[in-house]
C-alpha cells in the first residue's frame, strides 16, 4: 500500500485443558501455553506495532495466591520484549535449582505466566494516546478472583461518548468496556448471592458463582449497549475465558478446539502455524455470538446479540490480513484479474508496448491475477494470429508469435531503512519522494507506458510525493495507476485509521469537480443538513455525504484524481483505474462491507460518524470522527 495507514488490531486466547504436568510430559515444557501464545502473536505482528500486552490466568489458586499476570510493552519490539522479560523472570525463579522446571505443581504456584488462561494483544492505536497506559490488556479488580476481569480487543465503538468516555479523558476507550462488562458481571454475582446466600458465604463465594453464574448473560447485557465493530477478548477470575464479535462481523475472529487446546485469534493462519492444523478445521466465530470456555473446560458459541445483515470488513482481504491465508490469497489475485479489462481498454490494448509491475509489497497477489488476467487475453491473440496464417506455418512468422509476453518487470523498489525524521514540509516532502526507488533502464524511454498496481489510494499523497515521479524519470509516455480497491470516499469509524473526509483523495476530486462545475453551494447546503440533523439528533438517520458525489461518474471522480496527484513536474500522462464495487463483491463475496466504497454502513453510528466528519470538514476542524 502506498499510503500506510493505522488499522485493526490483533488478539490472541489460549486456553490449556489439561494440567500442566501434561504439556510438560507430552511436549517438554510446562510453558506450552505460553510458547503458543507467542507464536499466534508474532504470526500477526501485522496487525499492530504500537505496542502489545498478555494476561495469565490461573485455575484454583488458593487463597492468598497471585492469580493474574499482565506484562504490557509500547517499545518497537514490543513482542520481543514482553517474552524475552517474561523468560528472563522465569530464569531467575529457577536458576538455583534447576529441577524445578520439572515440577509443573511448584511453577503454577511460584512462578508467573504459568496459567491455564492466557491472552495475547497486538494493538494499533487508531486514536488516542500511545503511551504503555493504553496498551491492552485491561485489568479490573485484581485483587478478588471472583469480580476481577482481564480485557483487551480489536474494536471501535461509535457511541463510546454514550458508555461515559470523553475525548479529554485520560481514560482509554478499552477501560470504559471493561467498566461495562465488569458492571453486569459484579451485577450477575450479587444476583447470585441474593438468591443464595448460604451458598455464597465467605470462602463459599467463588466457587458457588464460578460454578453458576450465567456467564454469556454477562456479555449479552454489556454487548446490548455497543454500537461498532469488536472482537473482546477477556479473562475472569472465575475461570472463564471468552472472545465476543459484534452482530454485524465487522471484526475477523477464528477458533480450534481439540481435546487439548481453544484457541481464538484474529487470522486463521496464524492458528494454523502455531498449532499445525488444516485451515478446514478452523471455524469463524458467528457473528453477534461469543465463545465461551467454561471453568472446567467446556467451550461453546452463545448468542449475544441478535445478528445483522453480515459485512465483514472487506479491507481486512484486500490489505489488512496476512495474504497467507488460501481464501485471501485467491480472492487478491481475483481482484486483480477483473481489472484486465479495464487496463487493457487503457492502454489501448497495447501490450508489446507496456510494462507491468506493482507497488511492494502488499499488492503483490493481486499483480499475479491481473498478470493472469493479461495472459489470458494474450493468448487468445496469439491463437487468432495463428489462425490467419490459414495452415500455411511459417516458422519464423509463428515463433513471432509465439514469442509474445506480458512484459513484467520489478520497477518500484521500496526502502524500507528510510526513516522520514523532518517534520519542516519543504524538507520532509523532499525525503517522502526518495521513500520508493526504480530499477532503471527497465522501461525504453518515450516508447514505453508503465502500469503499477497498488492495492488501494487513501490519500494519494504518496503517489504524487514520489511514486509517480519516480516512474517518470523512466520517461514513459503514459503511467497509469491501478488500485485493486475501489475509491475510498467515506470514513471508517469501526477500527481503521480513515476518519477525516479532508484527507481523501476521492473527497479531494468531488470537491474540485463541484467547484468546476459550480456548484460549490451544494457543499454549503449538505452542510446546513448535517447541523439540523445534528439539533435534531438524529444524524444517524442518513449519509447526506453521498449527495456530494451523485452528479458524477466514477470515471469523472478517477481523472481528476489522476490530476491530483500528478506533480507540475511530471511529463508523461497519468491514468487512475480504480476496481469497481461490483467486482470486490465477486472477489470477495464472503465480506461484503464496504462503507468506506459505498457509504453504507452496518451501524447506525457509523452513518452518524460520516456526517460527523463532513461537519468537521467544513468546519475546518482537523479531528477525527469518532467523537
């Protein structure tokens, strides 16, 4: 992707069902757990390089005994640090005899991170501060193993102001929704002990409630009251581990069981790896439901909230998700194939005369459909000028033919040791130009067009700081950018770092085509809109953004983006093709969200949030949405 941008978050559950004596027989270390939890961490180290927390819990600890750990990290290498600390604790415990490693009862009681329960989180702060105090995971009551809960996620609430948080708290959005569930779970635990209070006395409590309380009705109360994208993730002091997903699966969350293990994440390769299984034996967790593995070990889906109409995230295929996963992997080369047509109608059909390459690194599958796609249409023109030739083969006229090839090349080249250190703006955008590099002498100059595929345009700033004119100082005639994604027009507000309308390209074309066509006031009268909804309080009722962009065509909005971001300096000509919408749904007809394509969001608040950044945008306010 051209333009990095700051997205979902990872979470990681594991949940031993045997003693620890077991894994230390059968696989040589009392540690299974832990080793586990940090191979599904470091195999989604995509999803987060802010920093990155784990939480143990034991089982049946006595009374006295430390039964929570947490251990957070903000560093670079945060992964890196929390485990090599973690060890380096454990080494010590151990060092003045060594046999002790061996005795699985004596490390449960003495040594940290030796819980039945863990959890593991990768987080990627889309708003708010970086600091280790917002790092996940989130711990209440520590002290009590009956009301203490452990809580971390990869969520976006849009009405996070209505749970009690405000943006000049100090107080991060994750410490709210635990507020929340720990409210219904102290809630389900005096319920428990009106109702029997002889069961629940003194040392009685915690095991009375951890053997009857409702758990799932703890989340379903709590789960009630959110509005957005979310995959919770949590531990109780009473045993219960859980990961819930939001009724719409906005958020990806997978799970394996087998007599030994659950284990919950947010890719499915990454379980697969860790654990060596098939991705055939990995399920999705269903939407609006949570599962939950019981004190004793059982595991099961609970309906938490009513599901809506599906709309996984879509971006989560195209960019997001590590692209080893097979589903992913053949829905990115998918979308670069439907954009054959397209880019050949571009160039003219005129493939002897073009070269095609992609932005590293992450459009890299989705070059190998669109190279499929190519060949394709290649071969079949190979087979009609085989077929003029009437029988009468000549081999030199055949081999000609034969010889034909889509002409790919390795043209762009990103550096990825050049750090952008300047903030003055002359400066740094001198070094942003220098961030992708060429491999020279790959195109024949003033002959030659460029096609480069990239999986998505945010905000075109890259594209015209340095990608474009780096491919012109091959001087090709023609440079046309292709993006595997359609046109991001409006905010995400469910965990993506897309929430400010002024920063999008797409945003940036309309306003410029209304401004040509004059009618600039159209922008003035969604305005007024907006605010009376927003008296009304009712903004969630409809996304008046989308008037802003009905007078054209995506053809019109993708010629003046392809103005944008074309540099005064550059001399050959700039083409933009986007994919279409139709398209990603063909290639990715399991993930149909597309707000930020379409508009059309899943959630009430997510309709709220974009007319929420329209009225910052024209009210020149440089803050996100969300709030």
């Amino acid at each position: 992707m051209s333009d990095p941008i700051k997205h979902e978050c990872g979470i990681a559950v594991v949940r031993l069902r045997k003693p620890l004596q077991f894994y230390k027989d059968k696989y040589g270390t009392a540690f299974y757990g832990l080793n586990k939890l940090y191979l599904l961490m470091e195999k989604q180290h995509n999803r987060g390089q802010d920093g990155a927390g784990i939480a143990s819990v034991k089982l049946h600890t006595q009374t006295g005994q430390r039964f929570v750990d947490r251990f957070r990290s903000n560093s670079k290498h945060a992964i890196s640090e929390i485990f090599e600390k973690i060890h380096e604790e454990i080494d010590k415990t151990v060092k003045l005899n060594a046999q002790l490693m061996d005795d699985s009862e004596w490390l449960k009681k003495n040594v940290s991170y030796t819980g039945e329960l863990l959890l593991g989180h990768l987080r990627y702060g889309t708003y708010g501060r970086n600091d280790l105090e917002s790092c996940h995971p989130f711990i209440s009551n520590d002290r009590t193993a009956s009301g203490s809960l452990v809580l971390a996620g990869n969520f976006n609430l849009t009405n996070i102001e209505e749970l009690g948080w405000h943006p000049e708290d100090h107080n991060p959005d994750t410490a709210v929704v635990l507020d929340r569930i720990s409210f219904h779970l102290d809630k389900e635990i005096e319920r428990l002990k009106q109702e029997h209070p002889e069961e629940t006395q003194g040392d009685a409590l915690h095991e009375y409630v951890s053997e009857h309380i409702n758990f799932a009705n703890v989340l379903k109360n709590a789960a009630e009251q959110f509005d957005g994208g979310y995959v919770l993730e949590g531990l109780s002091g009473l045993g219960y581990a859980f990961v819930m997903r939001d009724p719409n699966g906005i958020r990806p969350c997978y799970y394996y069981m087998d007599d030994e293990v659950v284990v919950a994440a947010s890719e499915r390769p990454a379980i697969q790896t860790a654990f060596n299984v098939m991705a055939k034996d990995i399920k999705e967790l269903s939407a609006g439901h949570a599962l939950i593995v019981a004190p004793n070990g059982e595991a099961k889906e609970h309906l938490c909230r009513k599901p809506g109409v599906k709309k996984s995230c879509s971006f989560e295929r195209i960019y997001f998700s590590r692209g080893s996963d097979i589903n992913i992997y053949e829905e990115r080369k998918t979308l670069g194939r439907l954009l054959t047509d397209q880019v050949l109608e571009a160039i003219d059909y005129d493939l002897d005369n073009t070269v095609f390459s992609f932005i590293p690194n992450t459009a890299e599958a989705a070059f190998y459909g669109l190279l499929k796609g190519l060949e394709d249409h290649l071969n079949k023109d190979k087979e009609k000028e085989i077929r003029k030739l009437n029988g009468e083969i000549n081999g030199d006229k055949l081999t000609k033919i034969l010889e034909r090839r889509v002409r790919l090349e390795k043209i762009a080249i990103k550096d990825a040791k050049l750090r952008t250190f300047i903030t003055e703006d002359s400066q740094r955008n001198d070094l942003v130009s220098h961030v992708y590099d060429i491999n020279y002498g790959s195109v024949r100059a003033g002959r030659d067009r460029i096609v480069v595929l990239d999986d998505s345009i945010v905000r075109g700033t890259t594209l015209r700081q340095s990608i474009i004119r780096m491919l012109d100082r091959l001087e090709p005639v023609q440079i046309v950018i292709v993006s595997s994604a359609p046109q991001i027009r409006y905010p995400d507000c469910y965990g993506i770092d897309m929430s400010k309308m002024g920063e999008f390209i797409a945003f940036q074309a309309a306003v410029a085509l209304l401004k040509e066509k004059g009618n600039e006031d159209m922008m003035e009268d969604v305005y007024q809109e907006c605010i009376k909804l927003k008296q009304q309080r009712n903004l969630e009722s409809v996304n008046l953004v989308k008037q802003l962009y009905e007078p054209f065509t995506s053809e019109q909005l993708s010629d003046k983006i392809a103005e944008l971001v074309t540099h005064k300096e550059v001399n050959a000509e700039v083409k933009v093709i986007y994919q279409t919408i139709e398209n990603l749904h063909k290639a990715c007809p399991k993930h149909l969200g597309d707000w930020y394509f379409s508009g059309d969001y899943p959630t009430a608040g997510g309709t709220r949030v974009v007319n929420r950044a329209f009225i910052h945008y024209m009210e020149g306010k440089n803050i996100r949405a969300y709030y």
